[in-house]
C-alpha cells in the first residue's frame, strides 16, 4: 500500500493551522463547542454546501474541523463510539 495516495498528511496540516489561526480569533474549540456555542454539524453541513456550490477545497478543510470538534465535544444527546458498518460508493474511472 502506498500510504501518499491513501491519506493527506497536507490536508491534516492545513486544518491544524486553521484550528491554530481560529483560537487567536475566535477563543477556544473547548469554549466553543464544549458550551454549545457553536453547531459543529450545522456549521459542517454548511461547509459541504458552500464546497458544491463553489469547488472550493478549503471548505472541505473547515468540514473536516467540525467533524472533529462533534468528535471531541458531541452535541449529540447519546453519542456511541461503537463498531458499525460504512456503506462505501462504488465510483466507475470509466
């Protein structure tokens, strides 16, 4: 397995560096989603409409920071860790 063309390690590096830059502006992740201050999914959901409708990869960034702050601070009312099955998209290169 090739791992550079299975995982971006500059996708993890520019998220962290937004998550750096967002702290200076903003306060902290823990602030702000662990109070429910921010609407990690909602603000996600948000990203992914804007990435369609612009092509923008940075909204993916921004996406990716949400999914992993819902991670860290779930708003969810019972989040689980637990085993499940992902249902994967066949894609045809043809």
């Amino acid at each position: 397995m090739n791992f550079k063309e299975e995982y971006s390690e500059k996708f993890d590096e520019l998220r962290k560096n937004r998550v750096k830059t967002s702290f200076y502006k903003y306060g902290s992740a823990k602030e702000n989603f662990g109070k429910g201050y921010v609407d990690a999914l909602g603000s996600l959901e948000k990203c992914l409409a804007k990435y369609r409708e612009t092509g923008n990869t940075e909204y993916l960034l921004d996406a990716g920071n949400y999914a992993m702050f819902e991670y860290m601070y779930p708003q969810q009312e019972k989040p689980t860790s637990g085993r499940r099955i992902v249902a994967r998209a066949q894609v045809s290169l043809v």
